[in-house]
C-alpha cells in the first residue's frame, strides 16, 4: 500500500493529542509523509474526540478521506461512533474489556448521537451492544477485530516499573499509539525517539510510555495482524512537522514580529501560545526577539494595544477567532482611520455567536471583509495550506507596512488544527518590506502628508503627530472641512487601487492545473488540498479539470481572476458554507456568475472520496449543488 488511513478516537482529555504526535514524529521520522486532523468537542474534558489521519509512503498528503485501515479505539463510544467508518478488511483496536457495553452505556454520547447510532444499528439487525457489533463488523465487511486488555497491559507494565496505580490510566493513549505501530512495523528505536520530542523536558514521562508500547507490540505480533505500508520513499530534505497555529507563529518570528496580543479563544489561541514560547528564544545564539506576547482582558483591548505597538514602530499583530473578531471591529476602524499597519490573524470556526468553537468554517469571508463603519482600506489574505501560512504571515506584515492598512490574515479551523509535514522554509528568500518608515527625526513632519497615498510613517516619539478617530488634516488634528474631507478620504481608499495593481499575480492567487482544463474548481483556504486531489482521482476518470486558489481576498484580483474563470465551460465553487461565499465575491466584484457549487457546513473537514464523488455528480449528473455531509 502507497498509504494507510486511521482513525484513532478517545474521551477528550484522554491523552489523544499526545497519541497522535507520537505516531505522527514516528512515521515522518521513519520517511513517510503525514497529515492529521482533529475532531473535538468544545467541552474539556470527557466528550468524544478523534483523530484523522493518512500516512503516504512516497508523497506528503494534502487531504484526508474515509474509509479508513485501522480505527483504533480508547473507549466503547468511538467504536459505536466509528465502526462503519472502516474500510472492508479493515483492523479494529479495542478495549477488550469493553466487549460488553451496550450503546445506552455510553453517558457521555449526544441523544442524538446514541439515537442516530440506534437507528442504523436496528435497521442492519445488529445489537447494541459492542461485542454485535464487532461480530457483524467481522462477517459483513471482513473487518478484523484486535481486542486487547487495557486494564492488562497497564497492570504488567506499573508493575514491572513500579508505578503509581492512580496514575496508570494517564498511559492509555499508549496502548493505541502501540497498537497501530505494531501494525505499522514502526520499530521501537523510533518510537522511544518520537516521544523524548514529545515530552522534551519530562523526560521521566518517556519510559513508562515506551514500556507499554513494547507490551502492545508483543501483542500485536502475536496476532498476526498487520497494514503493508510501502517503504519510505519521501524525498529526502529537511522537513517541519507542524499545526497550522504553528505555522503562522513561526512565519511571524521569521517576519520581525515584536508585539502579539491575544485574548484566548479557539482556535486561535494556539498560535499565541507557540510564540510564549520562543520570546526569548536564541536558537544557536541568535536572538529571535525580544518579542512581547500579552494576553489582554478582552479582544477590544486586543486590538487597540496591537493599534499602540504599530504607532510605536514594532511590528504588531494580534490572533482572534469570529466572536473576538467581532469585538475589534471598532479597533479595525480606528486603524484605518488612521492607517496603522496592523495584522490580525483571523482562525474561522463554526457560527454564528459562539456557534460551533471547535469544528471548522469559511463563513466569516464577508465579515473579514465589510465589518467595519465607513469606507476604509483593508486587506484580506488566505493561506491554502501549512506551507502558504507561513509564507503569508510573513507577507502580511509586508503589505501593512507597505501600504499603511490593516491586513486580516484569513484561515480556518481545518488549517489551525491539522499537522502536515512540510517542507522546511527557505527562509533566505524572505523579504522584509517595512514600506515609507523614517526613522530620523523630520522637520515639520505631516503624518498624514497628502503628497502621495502612503505617507512617510514615524513611530511615535521621533516627531510630533497626533491620532484621533476623527477626520483630521494632514498633521492629524481634527478636521471637518469638506475639502479636507475628500482629499483624505480618497487618499486612503485609493490605496485599494494601488495594492491592486502592485502585488504579485502570485500573491492575488495561483493556478493549478493544465493550460486547458475542462472545468475549474474555484475556492480558497483549506479547499485547496483536498481539492488537488481530487481533480487527479479524476483525471484517472477521464475529467480534466484545474483549481483556482484565491489568495488575495480584498482588494479583489477581478482582473485576474476572470483571465482564468471566463475560459472555462464549467465553474464549480467549493467551499466550508452555505452560501458558497466566494462564488457571491465572484459576482459582486468580477462579474461572473458560478452556478455550481459544493458546500459543506456541518463544521467537518471536506474529505477526498466525497469531494470526487460531489465535483462527478455535477460534472457528470448534472447536478447543480451538492451539500456534504460526512463525518462524525
């Protein structure tokens, strides 16, 4: 097999995060590339969490997709929830002491939940209860279960090791991150190594994981059960492992950050919690900082204390997710007001109000783009992938400097929460653009100086200058004198215009695909993987289409964007929404009408198998929407 698909499920709090690294360090060191997903609820601790996850032996994987080899489970309620997910011949990692429990013990399942899972288990004549469950999985699909003894294992490794009793339920996760490297031939040299990075610093907590991970795979062998993956065949380099929050923090090291606020909000808060880590980080002996992260009391404080750092010269930026973005939008305005290049890092989750906090969504587009009072510039940018959200936060802090504007750095849940392997970045071609920024004290200095549509920009302290929320003249003092109104008001929206014809066709959006598709799939953020790899599943089938992946948001790339759409027979939008936002983007400001659309709003990722079957039923049904809705 060139791949191997899991799925691994557990209580939140149950150490599946953890499970999930180490098996993911674990391939990557062994040369596979990787990429996981993961699930949650937005409770703490107890409800059902999982992981999604896809090995390839000779490329790094773009997206996830079902059915999966191996579902491995920490408790009862992520085989009730999971079984069908399998594919036929699959391997089912169980909790053997757990052959008895029947759907209506699982207490922390939904109702709903409990009664959908009820419903099909009825209607396939199947028990509900696990050890039924199992059976039909094994006669119907050919699914074979490995049942190990949880309690067991932990009970030989605590005590051969002499552990604390109390303790030994913190090492279940272990069990299944011994289960599927049994199953995987992962050798236990790398695995030892995959969690020393793990806990790097506790290294106390290495020996007894590894200790259970040696008991499982006695186990797994004895079983005889195993997944052929092919040898590693990654082409060999450096690589980076990282989550999309990752990502954007070192892509903001890496582009001179100095000052981040955040108020804690998912799923966002991840990345500001990664630079905590590396303010004074000296890699080597270099100094990355000093760069000062401040949690602040709210989002509008947020905002306004990013607002203070960018006058005061630093490189500012602040990370929120759609309710904390709500609350800066005052902050947003007073920025472009007073064309303070700030950037803030926008992670979109499920809405509206507090919506769905730990699932994923592209609905927030229109909010990252109109909210606000007045006319004002703005720009909006999105990241497809790990890789571009590095780049592009280095990027944003180029264009707001350039351009004296706020820039919105757009993402999504799906990007923040997954961790691929990536190339490392070359970090040599990274360029610092700190735009009109003069650091001698100037005679007479205009702030707001009208002799051209950016203005030389001092930090404060080096002149005299003031800021105030409203109109004013070219000093800064305030202004209603219609004149002046209009001379400033122009200056400043005029700046659309500029960064529109200035940035780079690659920073407006990029092309993938033949020079003469027969259709395209047009889309933006997290689309973009998953939709790469569908249109080569169906090239093999004979459908030869391209993907257009917008970068550049607001100011929109009309131009640009209509060179390659106005081509093409057919369009399809596909996006995380209801609305297929970007196709209503499309219209208002190109001009250009999709019809067709897939869309999926259930706050799950799109995964590949059910994006190719979606993009045939259109291109060959005939079919003009298609909604998703797969996935736990």
């Amino acid at each position: 097999m060139k791949e191997v698909r899991l799925l691994l499920g557990g209580p939140q709090g149950g150490g599946l995060e953890t499970a999930m690294m180490v098996l993911l360090r674990a391939l990557a060191l062994s040369g596979y590339g990787v990429l996981a997903s993961r699930e949650y609820y937005s409770n703490i601790v107890g409800r059902h969490s999982y992981i999604l996850a896809r090995a390839c032996s000779n490329r790094t994987p773009l997206s996830l997709g079902y059915p999966v080899h191996v579902v491995a489970a920490m408790d009862a309620e992520s085989v009730f929830t999971h079984a069908f997910d399998l594919a036929e011949g699959g391997i089912l990692v169980f909790d053997a002491d757990a052959g008895g429990k029947r759907l209506g013990d699982v207490v922390s399942m939904e109702d709903y939940t409990r009664e959908r899972i009820r419903r099909r288990l009825a209607a396939m004549g199947i028990g509900d209860d696990l050890a039924s469950l199992v059976r039909y999985l094994e006669e119907s699909a050919g699914v074979k279960p490995l049942p190990i003894s949880y309690r067991q294992v932990l009970a030989r490794v605590g005590e051969r090791l002499k552990l604390n009793p109390a303790y030994l339920s913190r090492y279940v996760s272990s069990v299944i991150v011994g289960a599927v490297s049994g199953l995987l031939g992962l050798s236990v040299g790398v695995l030892e190594e995959a969690f020393k990075r793990q806990f790097k610093g506790r290294v106390d907590l290495v020996g007894g994981n590894v200790a259970v991970v040696e008991e499982v795979l006695s186990i797994v062998e004895s079983s005889g059960l195993s997944v052929k993956l092919d040898g590693p065949g990654l082409k060999p380099g450096r690589y980076l492992l990282v989550s999309g929050n990752d990502a954007v923090a070192m892509g903001k090291v890496a582009g001179g950050l100095r000052y981040q606020s955040y108020y804690p909000i998912t799923p966002a808060a991840d990345e500001s919690l990664a630079l905590e880590r590396v303010t004074y980080a000296e890699p080597g002996g270099v100094p990355v900082g000093p760069i000062l992260v401040l949690q602040t009391e709210d989002e509008i404080a947020a905002v306004a204390s990013a607002i203070g750092a960018a006058l005061a010269g630093a490189r500012s930026a602040t990370s929120t997710s759609g309710p904390g973005f709500d609350l800066m939008v005052e902050g947003i305005s007073y920025a472009g007001m007073n064309e303070v290049p700030i950037v803030i890092t926008y992670y979109q989750r499920g809405g509206p109000s507090t919506g769905q906090p730990t699932r994923g969504a592209q609905s927030d587009l229109f909010n990252a783009i109109f909210a606000g009072h007045g006319e004002f510039a703005r720009v909006v940018i999105s990241s497809g992938d790990h890789e571009e959200a590095f780049y592009d936060a280095v990027e944003a802090f180029n264009i707001a400097e350039r351009y004296q504007v706020p820039v919105i750095h757009l993402l999504d849940k799906f990007i923040a929460n997954s961790v691929a392997l990536i190339p490392f970045p070359d970090v040599d071609s990274l360029r610092i653009d700190r735009g009109n920024f003069v650091r001698d004290r100037v005679a007479g200095y205009r702030r707001f100086s009208l002799d051209s549509l950016v203005s030389p920009r001092a930090p404060l302290g080096s002149a005299v200058m003031w800021y105030t929320g409203d109109e004013h003249d070219e000093y800064g003092h305030i202004s209603e004198d219609p004149e002046i109104r209009e001379r400033m008001y122009r200056k400043r929206i005029e700046k659309m215009d500029l960064i529109r014809r200035e940035l780079p066709r690659e920073r407006k959006l990029t092309y993938h695909g033949p020079g003469n598709p027969d259709f395209l799939v047009v889309g933006w953020g997290s689309v973009k993987g998953v939709a790469l790899e569908a249109l080569e599943l169906l090239e093999e089938r004979g459908l030869r289409g391209g993907y257009v992946n917008l970068k550049l948001l607001w100011p929109f790339p009309s131009m640009e964007v209509l060179e390659l759409l106005s081509k093409a027979k057919v369009v399809i939008a596909v996006e995380h929404s209801f609305g297929a936002l970007a196709s209503k983007l499309l219209m208002m400001e190109a001009g250009f009408r999709v019809s067709r659309s897939v869309v999926k709003y259930t706050g799950r990722p799109i995964t590949l198998d059910e994006l190719v079957a979606a993009l045939e039923r259109i291109l060959v049904g005939g079919e003009e929407k298609v909604v998703l809705t797969y996935g736990a």
